[in-house]
C-alpha cells in the first residue's frame, strides 16, 4: 500500500501526481465472508477496520449502495466537540475526541483535523447560567471547558455584532479549546485505505434487496451483485438501517428523519452563485422594465 508521506508527495509531484496507486481496490463480491457490513460510511467502514486491527478478523466485505464518502458521512458537519452535559455524553463524545488527535497517524491519511476551539455564544443571562453549568459538568469529567463573558467573547471574535438592539445580544459563551474541525468523508477514505490494506473487501454500488435466513440465523443476503453468504450481518446504514432490519422482520426502536446539513466548505461558491444569479435577475428585470 502507498504510504504518505513528504517524500512520496515530492516524488509524485515530478509525475504531476498522476502515478499515485489506488487508495484501494473497488472488489467484486466473493461467494462467502465471515462478516458482511451494510453501509459503508464511516461507522461501517471504522467497524471492519477494527475487526481487521484489533481481532484479525479480515474476511469481510463492506457493501455499500453507493460510493465511498458520497453518503451520510459526506454531509456530516465538520465540528468535532465533547462540550456535553450528561455524562455519558460527554465521556463519550471525549473518547471521539481522542480517537480524532491521533487518526491521522494512525490511518496514514490527512483526515484535516484542526483543534480551533469552539464557542457556544449565550443569548441570555438564563443561557450563561446553563453553560455555567455545563462546563463545571466537563471539567468534573476532565474535559476542557472555559466559560466566556461578553467581553471575553468580544476580544476572541471582534467580528460580531455586540450591539445591545440586535435580536440574539451576546451575553458570553463557553468554550472547550480543544474542540475544532474535520473532515468525516476523509474519516471514510482513511478507514478504508487501511481496512483494504487488511484484506478487507470494500464493494460500491451494491444494493441490499434481501437478506435469507434459517429460523433466527442469517444464511446468506441477497445483493445487486448476487448472492453473498454469511452467518455474520453488522447493519451500519444510517437512516436506511431500519428498512435492512425489516428484512428479517426485525423493528429497531429509531425513526429516521430527513435532514441536510450544509457544511462549511461549500458556502462560498454558493453564495457567490446565489448573488451572480440574483444580480443577473435583477438586471434582466429591470431591462424588461
């Protein structure tokens, strides 16, 4: 496998990087795994990395609908943060956040993780009170957290709008500075380099359209690429994980629900279009005039 690194990227720019090797291979479906994971995001892909590191388990194979990175995990927002009151939640969250420091390392692949900080602004002295509480809750835990007052917030982030007429005053905020940005579909591409590596089939544009059982044990599933047998089924697809499960007329306690996010990395360029757009509209209508 390809390692990255300063010398391979200089060694590739003579070649204008058109000689890289594949990240990895884009499989066919063998006739039978031991483990067969629906969904090939980054929980899907983060699984069969760790049956491969961490039990030697590598006869797998990662089905995904689409394509690596083109799914949920491609929508994610980029913010990476443990600021949770409940315990659970923030000492898992925190768990993340350690696996996040080092998986650049550890994958051997640039996941842009960038520890900015991150502050949540309070609109009312009811709201700093809560935060309040919230960061005395993080730092109990160990978890980083500084509480922000008006003008503390104002030397960090000059830029907004600190009027007291403005709909949403800014009161303060609490940060955890550790917190930050990252890329989850480079999360994807990273476990997925690596998963290969092990062994691990990663198959795009297969479709599950059934799953065959006998009694309470799966046999085999029935994909857009054939038939694939398997004892073992691990359902990672988001929203879409409990339509699998009704396939073995099995009813998860969730209910999904639509959402987009609109990340950071694409503002711009729409907005820019939005503007051009309206500007050209708006000169239309007035040579229409």
């Amino acid at each position: 496998m390809q390692k990255y690194s300063i010398i391979s990227l200089i060694k590739n720019a003579f070649s204008n990087h058109e000689k890289w090797d594949l990240a990895w291979k884009d499989s066919s479906p063998k006739k039978e795994y031991d483990v067969v994971i629906i969904g090939g995001g980054g929980h899907g892909l983060a699984t069969a990395y760790y049956l491969a590191k961490e039990h030697n388990i590598t006869n797998v194979a990662v089905i995904e609908k689409g394509w690596i990175g083109g799914g949920n995990v491609g929508r994610n927002t980029t913010i990476i943060r443990s600021n949770y009151m409940h315990d659970d939640n923030g000492l898992f969250s925190e768990f993340g956040m350690n696996l996040w420091r080092r998986m650049s390392q550890d994958l051997n692949y640039n996941v842009m993780f960038s520890p900015r900080g991150i502050i949540n602004l309070a609109h009312s002295d009811a709201q700093m009170n809560v935060y309040a509480r919230r960061g005395n809750s993080m730092r109990l835990n160990g978890i980083d957290a500084v509480l922000l007052n008006r003008e503390q917030v104002k030397e960090i982030i000059p830029m907004a709008d600190f009027s007291e007429n403005v709909r949403f005053p800014i009161f303060g905020g609490l940060m955890q500075p550790s917190a930050g940005t990252a890329r989850h579909d480079a999360v994807a591409w990273g476990y997925a380099r690596q998963a290969d590596s092990m062994g691990v089939d990663i198959i795009q544009n297969c479709e599950v359209k059934g799953i065959k059982r006998n009694g309470d044990s799966v046999e085999s599933i029935e994909t857009t690429k054939g038939i694939i047998k398997t004892k073992k089924i691990g359902v990672v697809a988001a929203g879409h994980s409990s339509v699998i499960a009704n396939m073995v007329d099995l009813k998860l306690p969730l209910e999904s629900k639509p959402l987009q996010a609109l990340v950071s990395e694409p503002v711009k360029p729409i907005i820019d279009t939005v503007v051009m757009s309206n500007t050209i509209h708006a000169y239309v209508s007035q040579s229409d005039k």
